[in-house]
C-alpha cells in the first residue's frame, strides 16, 4: 500500500483488527518482550549492602553479594543482561580504580560470571564516578571550567575497557564521550587478544537535566563546571548524527542514544541511517518522574512505564537500557 491509498483504506476494517486483545497482539507492529531489556547495577565495597537511592525508589547502591542476587532475580525474570556501574572506596584525580584489576567492577564481573554465567554482563566504560572532581576525564589542575584533556583520558578509557575484559565481561560501553574513545578501546582490546569483545558506544549522548538522580546512585555530580564541553547539545539533531557516524567508523558495534523519552527523534534517526544496533537509555531522570507521579496515584505506573519502553521500540531501539527492568519484566509475564 503507498501513502495515496491509506486514505481509502477501510474504516471498518481497522475496527474489526481492535475487537479482542489476542487480534491486536497479533496484527501489532510493534512488540515489547523481556528479552530487550538491560537492568543497571550499582556496585559499591562491602558486604550485605543495600543501600537505597532516595531520588530512585527501588534503586540501590548493592555490595557485590547482594548485586549477584539482584542479578540473579532479574535473570529468572527473563532480563538477560546487566549494566554495570562501579561506586569505588577511594577517588582519585586519574580515576585509578576504573582500570584496577581488583576494582570494584571488576569484582563484580567475576562474581556475576561464576554465579551467572549466562547472564549478559555489560560494563559502562567511564572515568566520572572515580575521578576525585567527578568529572569523566582528565582535567588539567588549574583548569575549573570542566574541560577535560581528551587524548591524555584515551589511555586511561582503554586500559578500564581492558580490565573488564580481563575481569570477564562480555559487552563493554564507554559512555564518557570523549573523541576518539571507540577506536582507541578498539585497539587496546584487539592488541590484549579480546578481539570478540564488542563495543556498544554511548555515542549519542546529551547534555541533560534528566541524569539528576543517577548523580546520587553512582556519587559521580561534577565538583566544578558542567560536562557541556563533551557532551551534546540538546539543540542539535544533526550534530547527533555526525557523532554516531564518527563512533561506527571507529568500530562501534551497537550504538547508543542517551536520553531515551526526549530524544525519540534522534533514536529513529539513528536507527534509520545507520541500520546498525541500537540501545535506548530510559535515564533516571525518566524513571523518578515516573515513580514520582504514581506514589500521588496521578498516573498508572505499569501502564506508562510500558508505554514509555514501547515509544522507544517503536522509533527503534532494539535495547531497552532501564531501570525498571525488572518490574517490567513480571508486568510482561502477567
């Protein structure tokens, strides 16, 4: 059918493809299932930690004992993978524990692969939460303006990439946004012979006030400056695109847009132009509204949160990065 018939397509008929709930699943054109969805994981140092996220109801900051068992209830939910963020006992001005082979991400990727080995481990390749001013690179010592020192940050964005596959993981996805990151893990993963390890990019990633809450779950809130000079500009479309490009060129396997909800736009530009697999971050800022609202009983949160991961679908991401994964996981089932 070509856009000059839709017009004389039928009324009744579209009526007729609505009358029962089995009919519409059948004839849907998009379709939500559990095996799309990533939860994100919080590691912190300790034992039997549990430590809630106040701005992220159900949300927490998980020592690597009760992180595998988080895991292990997403997994028997159906969820495949986990992204994993790491929340280091000490912080530093070269982010040493992102790449220490004992780090606290590290830690956890072995864990989860002797007590899960099916379960998909991503890592989140970047600096932020162990770098002493929060910020996800280099800065230079007088420099306050949030400017990091893009090449000298390679080095040490590869090395952590390394460690995680060293460690295990099987999926590693650098989010910080500096140029030249893909090719630069790229090399360093292929020279240390993890040559099947893929590298899913943040490669579209804004500068958002949706990333709010997440400041408080991975202790990670700039202490100068903003990241305005490494990340995107929530104005440009275009630019987003160019960016992208960059990553594919440089050997991203599956790339990346960040916000999800706000920049629907950009996801079906994306996947669109690219063709290539593409991850949607439903951020926290988008989870806490949500969980906001429905503790006032102003909105059905089952009811928004799916259609919200449905929109995502919808414009193209075949990954569904969210932290509600899990509640829609059993909304799923049911």
């Amino acid at each position: 059918m070509n856009s000059s018939s839709i017009g004389e397509f039928p009324a009744t008929r579209l009526r007729r493809l609505r009358q029962s709930p089995a009919l519409r699943r059948l004839v849907a054109e998009t379709h939500l299932s559990v095996g799309q969805l990533v939860l994100p994981l919080f590691a912190c140092p300790g034992k039997k930690i549990r430590r809630p996220i106040s701005a992220m109801p159900g949300v927490f900051q998980l020592s690597v004992d009760e992180l595998v068992k988080e895991a292990a209830r997403a997994q028997q939910l159906g969820v495949p993978a986990v992204l994993l963020f790491g929340i280091p006992a000490k912080k530093d001005e070269r982010a040493s524990g992102a790449y220490a082979a004992n780090g606290i991400v590290q830690t956890a990727i072995r864990a989860l692969k002797k007590e899960l080995p099916s379960l998909l481990v991503i890592t989140d390749v970047c600096l932020c939460e162990y770098m002493a001013h929060g910020h996800c690179g280099l800065v230079a010592r007088r420099d306050r303006s949030g400017r990091v020192l893009n090449d000298p940050t390679l080095e040490l964005l590869a090395r952590t990439a390394a460690s995680h596959a060293a460690a295990g993981a099987d999926l590693v996805a650098p989010s910080d946004m500096m140029d030249g990151r893909v090719r630069a893990i790229r090399a360093r993963l292929d020279g240390e012979g993890f040559i099947d390890t893929p590298i899913m990019s943040y490669a579209a990633k804004f500068t958002s006030a949706f990333y709010g809450p997440f400041r408080e779950a991975a202790e990670s809130t700039p202490h100068f400056g903003d990241r305005r000079s490494y990340q995107m500009d929530p104005a440009n479309a275009n630019e987003a695109l160019r960016e992208v490009a960059l990553d594919v060129q440089e050997g991203a396997d599956i790339v990346l847009v960040k916000p999800a909800l706000a920049y629907l736009d950009i996801l079906h530009r994306v996947k669109t132009e690219f063709g290539l697999p593409t991850a949607a971050y439903n951020v926290s800022g988008e989870y806490s509204m949500v969980k906001a609202a429905a503790a006032r009983g102003w909105l059905d949160e089952r009811a928004v949160t799916l259609e919200s991961l449905l929109a995502m679908r919808r414009a193209g991401a075949d990954i569904l990065i969210t932290y509600a994964a899990m509640d829609a996981a059993r909304w799923l089932q049911e």
